[in-house]
C-alpha cells in the first residue's frame, strides 16, 4: 500500500489570523459571560501580585519600629495590613471558583457548537469532498483537534492571561521599588527568552507534525478495520503491519522529538530563574551594604524592606516567564487543531442555484393546484422573476442528456458526448466493462457532480435550475455498496421517508422480498443493527435497502448494481420484488449480470465513456456487436 502524498503537510506551522479567530469565535458564542471571566481572571491574577507590596510595608514598619521598640503600634498597623490581604484573597479564591466553573461551560459549550457547525457544514460539502480525503484523517479532526482546542482554551488561554497579568503588575511594581534590579532581572529573562524561542520553536514544529501523523495513523487504522476481511482473504497481515509500523514510527520519530525539546526548556528555564533569584540577593544585598543610592518611582533607598520584596517578585516573574514557556507547546498545538478545524468549516459547500422546487399537487378543473397533503401527484414548481407568475409540471420522470461531456479533472475527460433520453416508465440499462462510465452518468443525473458541457433535462426543466434537495427527492437509488446504519432494520427501511409509517416500511419490504427474511430475525423489524449490519448477509443487506429506496415511492429509480451481490436464488426473490417497484416508473439500471437487463426497453453500451451502441436485447444481438459477444461470450461484465 502506497502512501498518498499529503500537500498540506507543507503548512507546518497554523495560519496567520487563527489566533484572531479563535478569541473571536469564543466571544460570538458567550458575548456575556467571557468578560466576566476575563475580569475574574485579571482580578485574581492582580491579587496574587500585590503581596509583596504588603510585605514591603510589613518590613517597613519592623525598621522602623525596631529602634524604638514600639510593637504595640508596630502591630496594630500589620494586623491592618494582613486583613486587607485576606480579604482580597478571600475575594480572589471566589473570583478564581467563579471563572474554573464558568470557564468549564465555556469551553465544552464552545466544542459542542464548533462539533454542530463542523457537522452542519460537512453535510453541505460536495460529494467529490470525501472522494479526495482519508475519512479517518477527518474522524481525527473531530476527536484529536477538537482536544487539542480544548486544552488551549480552558487551560492554555486562562493561563497565558493570567500569566501576563502578573508579569505586567510585576514588573510595574518592580520599576516603582528599584529601576537598577529591575535591570538584573530584565537581562535573566532575556536569556530565558532566547532560550524559549530556540527549544519552543524546535517544540513547535514537531508538536504539529505530531497532529498530522496522528490524523495519518487514524485514517490508516479505519482503512484496515473496514477492509479487515479482504486484508484476511488475501493474507496481507505481515505488510499491514509493515505499514502501519512505517506510520507509527513517524508518529513516534515527530514526538520523540517535540517532547525532548520541551522536556530540556523546562528544567533548563527553571534553573535559569534560580540563578536569577541568587543574583537578585547578592547584587541587592551589596547594594544595601555599600549604601547605593536607589534610582526609583517610590524614592526609597535600598534597604531590606525593598530588597526582600524583590526576592519574592523576582520568583514570580521567572516563574511566570517559565509558564508562558511551557504554554507555548499547547498553545501551537491549539491553533494547529482549530486550524485544521477552520479548514474543514471553510470548505465549500455545494453550490446550489437551482430555484425550481418539488411540491405536493392535486388537479383541479385540470389545471395542477399545489397542496400540502401526500397525493400521490408531484409537480415542479417553477417561478418565473420576469413576470412573478409561477407555473407546475407535473413530475413525469423524463429524463434527457444532450451532448454531455464530464471530467471528474480538468483536463481529463471520462464521459464524451454522451445523449440519451429516458421516457416515463421506461427502463434503461447501462452496460459496459468497468470504467465505461455507467455509474458517472448516474452520478450526474442526480447532480452529485456538475456535467462540464451539454444538458441534462427532468421534465423538460434544466436541473441546474431544479434545487439540489428536490431533484433528489425525486430519485430513489439503490448503490452497490450498501449502508445501513446504526438501529432497527425499520429504522433503516424509515431512512427512505422518515414519515412513514410501520405498515408502509413493511409493505415496501415485502415489495423488495425482504419481509421473509426479516421475519425470522431475532426480534424481526426491530432488530437492531450494529457496523452496518454486519450479522446479516450482503443479500439480506441489498434487499433492505431497495425496501428503503421503495418506501420512499420515487418516480425515478436508479438501481447501481443492486443485485451484484445477491445470489441466484435471492435474485429470482427479488427480481418479482424490482419488476413490481420499477412498473410506472422511469428506471436507470447498472447491469452487472446481462440476464438482468433482457426486459429493459433500451440497452446503452457504453465504453472508455461514448455510447457504442444502443437498442433493445433482441436488436443488439441481431446487430452482432460487442452487446452480441458479450451475451453469447457467457461471462459477466465484470
């Protein structure tokens, strides 16, 4: 298994602005209750600045009472100020209580939008969306970088403002006392800076590379659990493993070295901040002792009652500065998930300009009459902005492509000049050998992808102006590869018309022959299905599904292979089950099996995307043609 080159793993750093966006998403969703945060934070984070103030004036008052012996006022004025600084403690643990419970709802709240939004707008992404990209390596952006966007915004964001607060109240507070070891200290952090930026940055880059061969990794595995079976049959284990060895090491190579570079700034800043606070005691100390005259905002000189302060302070901002290090890492790891989280809500959505809309109708006096009740009557509802009348046809199934061309990629072109029309209640097949372009013209059909030139006509209305949801309603279609979802076998008959009733799913299995069996399951239509309906057969799976696609009573019916794997047996079942769904309707067939499409009124066979050859079973095999060598050849198409 070759592995897909990834051109976004160029970006290895978030893009520019997500930061911005980020705050600004937090603050659309909780306009009231994040500023009281943020107060509640600077609130707690100024508190836990000022104690050296406190103790400076603590120092102060022992100086100067220390002579004379005076402890009774001495004590009067430090008993003041120590009620002072537990009353604002007081008020900064509630402040710091109401911002972690409030902070707790924020961020949850603010994942379970972004998951809404994400979700939302994936179901709006063209289908050509999860053709290109690994489904795993979307799964990841749902579970890996919605975590990592949690830590940055309940831990890292709180933690980076705290941390700046402090440092800023610090730091003015250590210009107001001494400007000279303001100076010591400001030269210790510019080493720490420097160090930070040459370990954090190394960090960085590994951290996000770290994400991308997480997404890689995850993607791989759910590849190899769904095809765990193919990979059994042809005893692929040994090179399975070979390659997820390959990813895994990469995975482990990325945060090996992330983590090294973040395990040596922790120690090494640490010590850094020790050294800085012995070289704050002896530069202070000297100072005091040599009697040097103190350059500062308060215009003390330097005694204990500054020096001791500035101890403490010096602690507190190397260890501040040490903290917004060390936040670096998950912060860089936040905004390359929210990256890669904005990437997927950015993407463009399919375009839909189509105007004319699907509608329920009855005749009155002849004329079609739009109604809100199920008639059995469907009609387009066609405005007209020239004049504001509005017009309805009735919904016939009459489908024509003139002259269509079609390239899943510029440039390379599948299906060429492709025309054919299909009347009401008309079966058309398609065959063809693999690759023909049978289920691309299907595809178009019902607008999954935009044809490149022609026209393709739904009642005589060009479905470019039909809304992509109406055309769809009308189209029911039965895939080769079938889905079905987590819950009941009714639920999953449901999924065609989530309307309809009990009576309804189990007359449209019994019209699909899936009745029979269904019966005999354990808990019969409320058998719950787990992994796509992994405990039954791939028969029973299809007939559910053409039980779902005949609830749903489509005009237009569009069988892909719908029988391909059902056997003999169970397609004699079901074939009595199809003819009965397609009578009346307009029906598009893949054959798989030519003794599947003898019945059909026209036969397309088509190759390398042309149409070669067209006709009923008897006209093409009296023209003796590749239809002829293929019927009488008795192998199947594939």
């Amino acid at each position: 298994m070759s592995e897909k080159p990834d051109m976004k793993e160029i970006k290895l750093r978030p893009q520019k602005g997500t930061f911005r966006r980020v705050v600004k998403t937090m603050f659309q969703f909780y306009p009231v209750r994040l500023p009281l945060v943020i107060f509640c934070i600077i609130f707690s984070a100024a508190v836990s600045s000022i104690p050296s103030i406190f103790m400076q004036n603590i120092i102060a008052v022992i100086e100067e009472n220390w002579a004379f012996g005076s402890w009774e006022a001495a004590a009067a004025k430090i008993f003041s100020y120590v009620i002072v600084l537990v009353v604002l403690y007081v008020l900064s643990l509630l402040a710091a209580v109401i911002f972690n419970r409030m902070m707790a709802t924020i961020t949850q709240g603010i994942l379970a939008k972004l998951r809404i939004k994400m979700f939302a707008g994936m179901q709006k992404l063209p289908i050509k969306y999860f053709d290109t990209h690994n489904h795993g390596d979307v799964m990841s952006t749902y579970t890996n970088d919605i975590d990592t966007l949690r830590q940055l915004v309940s831990q890292s964001l709180p933690q980076l403002l705290t941390t700046g607060i402090v440092i800023v109240t610090v730091v003015c507070i250590m210009l107001y006392y001494s400007l000279w070891l303001s100076l010591v200290v400001f030269a210790g952090t510019a080493v720490m800076v420097f160090i930070t930026k040459k370990y954090g940055g190394g960090a960085s880059k590994f951290f996000i590379k770290q994400q991308r061969s997480l997404g890689k990794e995850e993607g791989y595995i759910e590849e190899i659990m769904n095809g765990q079976k193919v990979v059994k049959v042809f005893c692929h284990e040994e090179e399975c493993k070979e390659q997820f060895d390959k990813l895994n090491d990469q995975l482990c190579a990325d945060s090996r070295q992330a983590n090294a570079y973040s395990n040596i700034l922790g120690p090494v800043l640490n010590n850094i901040g020790n050294i800085l606070y012995v070289v704050i005691a002896l530069v202070g100390g000297y100072f005091v002792l040599s009697e040097t005259p103190n350059l500062s905002l308060s215009g003390l000189p330097f005694t204990i009652a500054v020096t001791v302060p500035f101890l403490n302070m010096t602690k507190q901002f190397a260890g501040n500065i040490g903290q917004v290090s060390f936040q670096i890492n998950s912060v860089v790891m936040g905004l390359a998930g929210a990256n890669r989280i904005f990437e997927l809500m950015d993407e463009q959505a399919e375009t839909d300009e189509g105007y004319v809309t699907l509608v329920n109708a009855k005749e009155v006096n002849g004329e079609l009459v739009e109604c809100e009740e199920r008639t059995g009557i469907w009609a387009w509802k066609h405005p007209h902005t020239e004049n504001g009348s509005v017009t309805y046809t009735r919904l016939t199934g009459d489908v024509r492509l003139t002259e269509v061309d079609f390239g899943y990629e510029e440039n390379k072109t599948v299906l060429h000049d492709v025309t054919l029309f299909a009347e009401p209640g008309q079966k058309v097949a398609f065959v063809g050998a693999t690759g023909a372009g049978k289920t691309t013209i299907t595809n178009l059909i019902n607008r999954f992808y935009d044809i490149a030139d022609g026209k393709i006509r739904y009642d005589g209305i060009n479905i470019n102006k039909i809304k992509k949801a109406d055309l769809r309603r009308s189209l029911g279609i039965v895939l080769q590869d079938t889905n079905l979802f987590t819950g009941t076998v009714m639920d999953n008959i449901r999924y065609g018309k989530l309307d309809a009733t009990d009576e309804e799913c189990i007359n449209a299995a019994k019209l699909a022959g899936a009745d029979s069996f269904i019966s005999r399951l354990p808990d019969g239509y409320d058998t719950y299905l787990t992994n796509n309906g992994s405990s039954l057969s791939q028969g029973q799976r299809q007939l559910i599904a053409i039980a779902r696609a005949a609830v749903a009573d489509p005009p237009v019916m569009i069988l892909d292979e719908a029988t391909s794997s059902i056997d003999t047996r169970t397609e004699a079942i079901v074939q009595r089950g199809m003819d009965a769904l397609m009578k009346g309707r307009t029906v598009f067939v893949i054959a798989h099996r030519l003794s599947t499409v003898k019945n059909s009124d026209v036969i397309m066979v088509l190759d390398h995307g042309r149409i070669i050859e067209r006709g009923s079973h008897d006209r093409l095999i009296e023209e003796k043609g590749q239809y002829y060598s293929l019927y009488t050849g008795a192998f199947e198409l594939e």
